[in-house]
C-alpha cells in the first residue's frame, strides 16, 4: 500500500501512525534527501521524509546554476570529483525516467588572458586524472560555438558530456517517484533535538516525536546543527551567499551552453547560462556569510556580476532582466562532501556540505549513501513492484496545434490559458494539484508549472493560483501563502459582495 502523508492546512485531515518503529528517517528533502528517499524506496523499508520549509527543494536546490557539471574541476581523489563524475553519467537516464526537463548541451570555459595559460593547462591535467573527455578548443573553434562570445577569448575549454537541468522539476519529480513507491513526506516538520538510544534514535520536531532505526542527515545549510545533536562534530557548515540575475527567454540566441571564466579559490566565477526553459541567468557572486537565512540582494554585488557576466558576452540586453535573487550554498569546513556515519553512530548518516558540484553528484551521492552505508546496518530487499517513472506532465506550450487541438477537445482546461508569460494552462495547474506531492503556496505552484515565471513574475496569473489553492485545500484566500507559513498574499477582504 503506498503511504503519503503532506502536512496540509489544518483542515486536511491527516492519518499517520506516529509510534511505529520507522526504519529510515530522512532530515531534509532537498534534491540530495529526495534522491536518496527515492533510492530507499526501491526497497521494503519504511522511510519517513522531514521537511522543515513549506515544499520540498525550497532552499538551496531551487537557487543555483542549475548545471550538471562534467566533473574536470574538482580535486582528483575527493568525494566531489568520484561522485560528480559517476552522477553526471547517471542524468540522462534518470531524467527520462522522472520526466525532468535537461540538456548535455556541454560547458564552455574561457581563458582571456596569456597569464592564464597555466592554470588552463593544468585544469587539462586535472580533467585526465578525474577520467573527463575535454577539448582544447582555439579562439575560431570556440566562436563557431558560441558567436556572441566576447573577442578577447584566447580559447576555452569544452565539456561536451556536461550539462543544465531543471532544478525545480528534479527535486519534486524524486520525491513524487519516491512517495508513489511507498516514502512518506512531512512538510513544515523541523528537527529540535535527536536522542540516541541503544541501537535506534528518538528524533523530535515541533510536531511530535518518532523512534528509528536510522537517521540520514540531508539538512543542507543546518546538517551541522543536526549533526552536533547526537555528537561532537570537529566540522561546520558555512553558508555561502550567490546571488543572480534572470533575464527573459525573448532573448533568444545569447549562448547556446553555460559560460564559464577559469575558476579561483571562491568558486566557478560569474557564468553566463541558460537554462532548459530558455532564460538566461548571469550570476551567481560568492560571498560567505555568518546568516543562514539571509537572501538579500544589493547594488553594488549585482553590478558586479554585471561587470563580469559581459567580460564573457558583450552585448547582454540588461534591459531584460525579469528578476534578481540570491541562494545560499552549504560551504563545508572540510572543502569536500561529508558523507558517511556519525563518529559514533554507524546508523546516523551524514550527507552534509553538499554545494558544488552537488546537484550534479547528487544522484551518485543517493546511491552511495544508500549501498555503501545505510545497507550496512539495515537489510536491503527489493520490492517487485517499484516504479521508476512518474507520470507524464502535460506542457501545452511543447504541443503543436494538432496535439493541442486534440487534448483541448478532451479537456477543455487546457484551453484556458492562465500565465500569458509562459503559456501554462489551468489543465496543467489543475494536474499538479492532484498528484502525490502537491503545492500548498504560490511559489510551490510557480517551480512546478513555472505560472508566475515570466515577465510579469505573477501579475498576470496571481489570482487564479490562489484561487486554486484555496480550493484545494478548503482555506480563505487569506489563508494562502506565497510560500512558507505566514507569507499571506492577501490580508483581508476589502469588500463583501452581495449575491441577493
């Protein structure tokens, strides 16, 4: 029987046997934590998903590059270089399975500078060692590639097996995948405290209190606060600011991969990307930071990446740009991924200091947490029915006029556009409503069907989203969320009508 369990509004009514022993508890549902809930459920375990945010993929996994590295740049012999190679390779399979929107469309990185030569040629060596195909392409090669590339490129560096994916779908397709095949998910459930037992731990949240035979610790930007509940950790987590600049896909033709400048000690540097919904963003800055919460964006920072993005591509329509924001990065002390048993406790999993390249690793992460640790304290029997796919979404704006024609004629709510933007119809929000890992805020409804990601950012959609939560869920409109609890679109009615 599959379990799903979604902390709803309070109306919803809720039946989840609290007591039981669970096998599996995952702390987080960020891309990492829902990966490897959908490793787990290919299992007869009985695994349980705690999300503090409002939706799953809320923090880190749903403000970055979006880039599926190839794996060239990370230190030989690291977790982050074994596992972004071994992930990369495992993308175009597992997207066609959760039906997640994604390119190898590969990655450029550019050297202008004859100074840069030697860190150039030893990126070279460094993508041998990992086991990445590289070109060394000349300056004619690279703007065949990439015309609007800017003419002081002395040539760059392409990584044809990489690519970009759509965050977004990633995280919400593994999870849906993971609950249909038996995983349990609760939202707005946070961690306080964890009590180590003889052999099992006692995990309490603000809403209540589980037994489990083992804890996986996905937290992201908190893993060393869930960490150093059960025991000293001689690591921390330090969060790293990236903020961006998100431009209109009517920009069409401004590069056709992500573009790199040679990387420094703070990071990959300031790309100029696409992403799989035609948009460009140019970003992220790399700035660490004491706040685990802050996502403030300045002047000073956007200019910045502005001054860097057009170092790359000159000629960037500025005039564009739709949006600006930032994501935080969970930067471990350690400089690598921290995977594996408490010093402790074998049966309380790290899976912390996942940022970059962590969502290109994160679907080898799944599978090493999964069979190089969790099966060693808990036996691994497979199920004979899971499933690996989800169900196909339907996206009005992919269909050609005879598909569409035909669907419409089936459901008449395909019809009815709802976000002019991005040609969303109320079909497809209608359909995202009623499958296992729904929305419950605007912004969860926006990642899924991207209504309210176009140029008006909601202006034109707004009121028809709401309306459909608010219906869904049996609330006021003032009771809907833009995303986390408390983040009310609307404060109250201004006006009663009279239907006499």
């Amino acid at each position: 029987m599959i379990k799903s369990f979604l902390l709803c509004p309070k109306n919803i009514k809720q039946v989840y046997n609290r007591n039981a022993m669970k096998d599996i508890i995952i702390i987080g549902a960020g891309v990492t934590g829902a990966l490897i809930a959908r490793e787990l459920s290919k299992y007869n375990l009985d695994v349980l998903v705690l999300e503090k945010e409002s939706d799953v993929g809320n923090v880190t996994s749903s403000a970055n590059s979006a880039i599926i590295h190839s794996g060239y740049d990370p230190k030989p012999g690291t977790l982050k270089a074994k596992l972004n190679v071994k992930g990369a390779a495992l993308y175009p399979a597992l997207c066609d399975e959760l039906d997640v929107s994604y390119s190898m469309c590969g990655t450029l990185t550019i050297i202008d500078d004859e100074s840069q030569w030697p860190i150039f040629k030893e990126l070279i060596e460094r993508s041998k060692e990992n086991g990445v195909e590289m070109l060394s392409l000349s300056k004619e090669e690279l703007l065949k590639l990439e015309p609007n590339i800017t003419p002081n490129a002395l040539g760059a560096l392409y990584a044809k097996k990489a690519g970009i994916v759509n965050p977004f779908e990633l995280v919400v397709n593994a999870m849906e995948n993971a609950v249909d095949n038996g995983v349990t998910l609760h939202i707005n459930e946070g961690v306080n405290d964890i009590k180590a037992k003889d052999n099992y731990f006692i995990v309490k949240t603000n809403k209540g209190e589980y037994e489990t035979k083992v804890v996986i610790n996905a937290a992201g930007l908190y893993s060393d606060k869930i960490a150093s509940m059960v025991n000293d950790i001689d690591w921390h987590i330090i969060p790293r600011k990236g903020e961006y600049i998100l431009l209109d896909h009517r920009t069409a033709g401004l590069v056709r991969r992500p573009i790199f400048p040679l990387p420094s000690e703070k990071g990959k540097g300031i790309l100029v990307a696409p992403t799989t919904s035609g948009n460009y963003y140019l970003g992220p800055s790399s700035e660490p930071q004491e706040e685990r919460d802050d996502y403030s964006t300045d002047s000073l920072t956007l200019g910045n990446i502005k001054a860097n993005a057009s170092r790359l591509v000159p000629n960037i329509p500025y005039g564009d740009t739709i949006r600006v924001f930032a994501g935080l990065r969970a930067t471990p002390s350690t400089h690598d991924f921290i995977i594996g048993p408490n010093g402790k406790y074998d049966n309380f999993i790290n899976v912390a200091g996942i940022e970059s390249p962590g969502l290109a690793s994160s679907p080898a992460i799944a599978q090493y947490v999964v069979h190089d640790f969790v099966e060693k304290v808990l036996p691994l029997n497979k199920k004979d029915n899971f499933n690996p796919h989800i169900r196909k979404h339907i996206k009005i704006k992919l269909l050609n006029e005879e598909e569409r024609n035909k669907l419409v004629k089936e459901n008449p709510d395909y019809g009815r556009i709802v976000c002019n933007c991005e040609q969303v119809s109320l079909g497809e929000l209608k359909d995202v409503l009623n499958r296992s890992v729904p929305p419950h805020s605007v912004k969860g409804m926006k990642r899924r069907t991207r209504a309210g990601f176009g140029r008006c950012q909601g202006g034109y959609c707004l009121g028809t989203v709401s309306l459909l939560l608010a219906e869904k869920y049996g609330i006021e409109l003032t009771e809907v969320n833009y995303d986390n609890e408390g983040s009310n679109l609307i404060i109250e009615k201004i006006k009663k009508v009279n239907n006499d």
